[in-house]
C-alpha cells in the first residue's frame, strides 16, 4: 500500500496555454513574470525580500525545466540545477474555464467540459429576479454593489455603508461566482452563511459555480480586514472525482484548507481547517502523520492566489513561494517507503498581469517520493493525468479522462 500528499499552490501557473488568447491571456507567466521582476529588482520590500527570486527544493525537483517545457525559458535570474530529483512536467487544462474548482475537479480526474455562467460586466451585474427573491428570502433591506469588483477594495469602499445599512455587500469577478462581504460582528458570520446558503440554492438555474461567503472586520476602511472564516459552496462536480473513487474503495481523503468546499465535500473523509500557508503547512504535516496505508492528504494553498494573486503583489508571491519551498524538507523528512508527493497548480494568476483576475496558463506538475525515479514526463494534456496518475499509485482503477505518468 502507498500514501499520496498532493498539495496545490493556488494559481501557480508556469505560462504556456496554447489557448490563452482566447482568456485574453496571452503572454501571462505567473513564475516567469515573478521570476523577470525579481531579477530585476521589482521585488524587493523592505523586511520582506530582496534579489532574484530563490527556490532551491522545487528547483531540484524539476522547477526550471517545467518553466521551459511550458513557455519555452528558464525563469530569469534563478540557477538551474546540475541534476534533478523526481518526475517533472508541466499540464494544460482542457476545461472550459480558469477558476478554482475547474481546475480542481480535472486535478481529481473530472474535468468541466460544460460552460459555466457568468454576470454581465456592464450595468447592474445579478439579474433583478435573483436579488429580490434572495433579499425576500433572506430578510434583508437590499444590497450594496451588484457589480464587478476587487474584494478588498469593495469592502473598503462599501464597509461603513454596508455596517449603517445592514444591505451585505455583493460582487463578481471574471469567475462564475457571487461573493458575498459582510461584518463578522454588526451583520453576524452565522447570518451571512445563511444568506450564502440561500444564494447558492437561487443561482443554481444560472449555472454559477460558486458563492463565496468573505467576512470582514474593523469599523472604518481604514481597519477592514477580511477574517479566515471565509466560507465557499460550490456546486458538486458533473461526475465522480478521484476523492469519490478513494472513498468507495475504502480509503480516507483528508481535506486541508478550502479543498472540502471546492468539492462541495463529496468525496472527502475528514476537513482540517487551517488559515494561511504556514498554518496550512502545519496542518498538513500533520495530516501526513495520521494518514494511513491508502491514504490522500489533499490540501490547498490559497494565500498565492487570495493575497497575492489578485492583488497583484510581486514581491508578496515571491516571499510566499520562497517561505513554501524552505519548508519543503519538512515533508522530505515525513516519507516512508511508497509515499508520493504531487505538487501543482489550478490555474495562473499573474501578479504583473492587467486587471485583478485568474490567467489562464500550464501548470507545473511534480511528484517524487522514496524509490521514485528522476524523469521527464513532458507536457500533459490535461490536469486529469495528475488525479489518474495518483489513482494508479494508490491501487485503485483509472478513470476515463486522464493518462497515468506513472
């Protein structure tokens, strides 16, 4: 029997998408662009970092040659290493879209060949309908925003009026999602799930992917700070995923972070919450402790994409990939013989990149463990090969959607 860890840096994309252009991405490299940048010197911060950009471990798993193989360079400024240590590749999603769970669930073997709704970026963005049944439904005097919008600017630009009013407030972005900010304390975290819960049921004719519950505190904009209550509810994937196949051969899925909500917890055995890389680190350190024969720890890594990502921090992705990688012999350390670590990605989102949202790229694919043998596996079709490939080690049957590179 063997154990698999796969952990996904959140929007970590290696550039490459053959149909980026069609994303209105082409060109975008999240490691490439924070690579060029750093290289250069744009960053640096004060306390933070300095220099090119530094990610020794990944490196010698195989870093600097997936960057290639997907966009056709080495990342500018970071050495690449005399040998590397594991299987390494990069992947291209098939799905029809470059948002958290399209690129999970093809990730679990199952990927989105449907296309998904989306709100209108000019005008009001929900239609009026939904907003008057959900505010009916929910008891509340009405909404603030109805447009398209970054999170952090919104809650600064609507937070008092939203505390005064008692109207949550309500966004979009390029993603198939209704997001929902409102104040732990004067609204109340217990009312704004509800009122989450009652969007989801109401968006599922339109074909939404996702309501994301974002709770904030502070009493002026000044002190707004979003919490870690943060809550998602997804709508289930369109066919069994690997977590669901685990569970009906009798293995355990522990689910570290958000991965429980990607997957509207189907499929999914234990949900070990934790709030930021180094908490989420720890909490899969120690999932790799209780984890038994046959086992998947599965966690998701959200500060590349939430903090840094969308808001467009150079030198904060850096920081937060040099802190992840540092910690990466944390994990080498936990391995028995037939362990398997898989590390990827959902999808780019590019810090140097026009406007606030996902960019469509590869992503990387890495996977080593005790016993298994350095090579190249190229560039892959789809993200499914990552799900099927864990499938394979962890002895259960491949499903129809990927090809293992064990």
């Amino acid at each position: 029997m063997a154990r698999t860890f796969l952990f996904v840096l959140d929007s970590f994309g290696v550039g490459g998408a053959p149909d980026a252009a069609t994303y209105g991405d082409e060109g975008a490299d999240t490691l490439g662009h924070i690579a060029e940048f750093c290289a250069a010197g744009a960053g640096d911060r004060a306390g933070l970092r300095e220099g090119p950009l530094s990610l020794p471990n990944m490196s010698e798993l195989g870093l600097m040659h997936i960057a290639r193989s997907a966009s056709g360079r080495f990342p500018a400024g970071m050495p690449v290493p005399e040998k590397v240590y594991g299987i390494y590749g990069a992947a291209t999603e098939i799905s029809r879209g470059k948002d958290t769970p399209s690129g999970h669930w093809e990730i679990a073997g199952t990927p989105v060949s449907f296309d998904w709704g989306y709100f209108p970026t000019e005008g009001d963005a929900f239609p009026q309908e939904f907003i008057e049944a959900l505010c009916r439904e929910a008891d509340v005097p009405g909404i603030l925003g109805n447009c398209h919008a970054s999170g952090t600017e919104i809650i600064a630009r609507l937070g008092e009026d939203h505390i005064r009013t008692g109207r949550p407030i309500c966004y979009t972005s390029s993603d198939s999602v209704f997001q929902v900010a409102a104040h732990e304390v004067h609204f109340g975290l217990d009312r704004l799930l509800a009122f989450c819960r009652l969007a989801r049921g109401l968006l599922d004719p339109y074909n939404i992917g996702r309501v994301i519950a974002r709770p904030f505190i502070g009493q002026s904009a000044s002190s707004f700070q979003r919490t870690g209550n943060r809550r998602d509810f997804s709508v289930l994937p369109p066919e069994p995923t690997l977590l669901d196949r685990l569970i009906q051969h009798g293995r355990h899925v522990h689910a570290v972070g958000k991965i429980g909500d990607i997957f509207a917890h189907q499929g999914i055995s234990r949900v070990i919450k934790a709030n930021g890389n180094e908490a989420l680190m720890d909490a899969s350190l120690s999932a790799i402790d209780e984890a038994e024969d046959g086992d998947l720890v599965f966690t998701n890594f959200v500060d590349f994409d939430m903090i840094y990502g969308h808001r467009r921090d150079v030198p904060g992705y850096a920081a937060a990939l040099e802190a992840f990688d540092a910690r990466l012999p944390e994990v080498h350390k936990k391995l028995k013989p037939g362990d398997l670590v898989v590390l990827t990605a959902d999808h780019g989102c590019d810090p140097t990149w026009r406007g606030t949202d996902h960019t469509r790229e590869r992503v990387p694919v890495i996977a080593y463990g005790p016993g298994i043998r350095s090579r190249s596996i190229g560039v892959r079709r789809s993200y499914a090969d990552i799900g099927e490939s864990i499938a394979r080690h962890l002895g259960i049957p491949t499903g129809p959607h990927g090809r293992s590179f064990l």
